[in-house]
C-alpha cells in the first residue's frame, strides 16, 4: 500500500470507531438488536459505514445515508437493500462493478474505479439526519475528497447528498 492508500484505510476506521453523534448511535445499536422479522437470524454490522470502493476512483457516488436495515445490516453502502438494486445494475452495465446485485458484504462484489461514500454514515430515524448530525459526518467527506486524486465525475443521490457533496467539496477548494 502507498501513502494515500494508508491515510486513505486510516480514515475508513476511524469513521467505523465513530461516537460523535448520540442520537445516531443509540438508533443504529438499537435497531441491531431489535431486528425486522426478515432479519432475525441476520447478524448487523451497526456501526458508522466506511466508503465503498477505493481512494483512487474516478467516480464517486455521495448518498444521504445507510438505511437501517441495508447498510446498517449489512456494513456496505446501499447493499441489502431496493435502493441499492437499481444503483448495482447500473454500476454493472457501465463498467463500475464487476456484478449487477450486492445482498450482503462477503457477496463477491468489487467497485472499479469507483467509490461510493454517504453524507451521514449511521442510519438516522425516519432517514433525516440532524443539522449537527451532518456537520459532524461532513468532515469524513471532506477528507476522503482531499485524498480522491483521480476523482473525475461526483453523482450526488438526493437532496442532502448533493448539497453536502457541494459544502464538502468547498472545504476542499474545488
């Protein structure tokens, strides 16, 4: 691995050791241990989502947040879930990733040259996240955008992943 690499999964475990934000915390735990029914034999990740996909991605994808049974179940931005379902197919088609459908982590799907990261990293209640909330995950962001080198096209999903996108984005200097 090479310095930016490095710096790069130094920064992805830090965002997975993440407590900055206690309302976030108690939901994502909470709905760990209280299952959905089709989820019950399911082990959860709940914890705050890392990026998907590596720091030398030309395409990187900013979604609003991991939903409490996708991502929060499964440890991977938009897998495990219908959102993901559409996002996969067309990552596939377009020489993204290298299948069309992620169920769960150890899947055997892989990015290409492409990374997908979130506005928030723990899923919020109701999926609305609090302006501090945001704040505190912005920083996350911004880093892993100082570090996105060959970061060529940025497709932001949603309201508040665009309009992070752009405050992240400002922060770098872009």
């Amino acid at each position: 691995m090479h310095g930016r690499e490095i710096e790069f999964t130094n920064l992805q475990d830090s965002i997975q050791r993440c407590r900055r934000c206690p309302r976030l915390v108690e939901w994502r735990e909470r709905v760990s241990r209280e299952k959905v029914r089709r989820f019950q034999s399911e082990e959860y990740w709940g914890r705050p989502l890392p990026a998907f996909g590596g720091s030398d991605a030309s395409l990187v994808i900013v979604g609003l947040a991991p939903a409490a049974h996708g991502g929060n179940r499964t440890g991977r931005m938009f897998t495990g879930d219908s959102s993901g379902d559409w996002l996969f197919e067309a990552l596939y088609l377009s020489g993204f990733a290298n299948q069309s459908s992620s169920t769960h982590r150890g899947d055997g799907l892989h990015l290409l040259n492409c990374m997908i990261t979130a506005a928030v990293r723990c899923a919020p209640p109701q999926n609305k996240p609090l302006p501090d909330e945001m704040e505190n995950c912005r920083v996350y962001l911004t880093q892993e955008l100082r570090m996105l080198e060959s970061m060529r096209v940025v497709i932001a999903l949603g309201q508040i992943g665009f309009k992070t996108f752009l405050k992240a984005w400002q922060e770098v200097g872009g």
